[in-house]
C-alpha cells in the first residue's frame, strides 16, 4: 500500500474516534527507518486505546500490514508501527513531555547571505 494511502487511511481513523491535533510530519530525510510520523491526541486512556484500534482495523481492513502496536496497556502513549508509517496516539500531558513534533522536525538551516560588492570590489 503506498505511503499516501496510508496516511489518508490513518487520519481518517483517528478522525472517526474524535483524535486531536493531528499532525503528519514527513521524516524521509531524517530516518531510513519509515517514511512519515503521524501524532495524534486522545482526551482519556479509553480514547487513547480506542483512537490506537481503530487505526489498526480500519488499516487492516484496507490491506495495510500492522507490524506491531505498543502501548495499549497502560493507554497513555499507544504506537502503532505500520512500517513507512508510524502513529503516535497520545494524551495531552505525554504529547507535552515528550515533544515528538520538534524532534521529528529538522531545524531550519540558517540561510546564507550573498557577499555585497563594496565599491572598491567593482574597481
């Protein structure tokens, strides 16, 4: 199944259960490992579990392989790892701690200014 299907796939998931904030961060520069991070919030360890299993059927009724979930016991951070996808679902105060947006974001490279020709540079 191609990377953008899933994605559409999962957003649309999470949004069946009411997920928040949801965030698609493209991490094909940054890692080998998988193509795209998606992060979502759930108000509550039901929603959080509820969010984390909807994904994983509605994924696995459209073909996708779910290659592994964690989490789903405690319900506070559940992952699901769909191989060039991977999906956080997470409660607000974990999301806050754990801050995956920044560290899946690269940093803006400075940009780097062209030299000025000074007058004695044109004579």
């Amino acid at each position: 199944m191609r990377v953008d299907r899933i994605v559409k796939a999962v957003v649309a998931a999470l949004e069946d259960i009411k997920g928040r904030d949801i965030v698609v961060l493209n991490v094909v520069r940054i890692t080998a490992m998988f193509d795209r991070v998606i992060i979502a919030s759930g108000d509550s360890t039901r929603q959080v579990k509820a969010l984390a299993d909807n994904v994983q059927v509605k994924l696995k009724a459209a073909g996708a392989t779910v290659q592994g979930i964690e989490g789903e016991a405690v319900g506070e951070w559940v992952l699901v790892d769909l191989g060039s996808v991977v999906v956080h679902v997470m409660q607000p105060a974990v999301r806050e701690y754990y801050n995956l947006e920044e560290l899946w974001t690269p940093p803006k490279l400075p940009r780097k200014r062209a030299a000025r020709k000074t007058t004695a540079d044109s004579a």
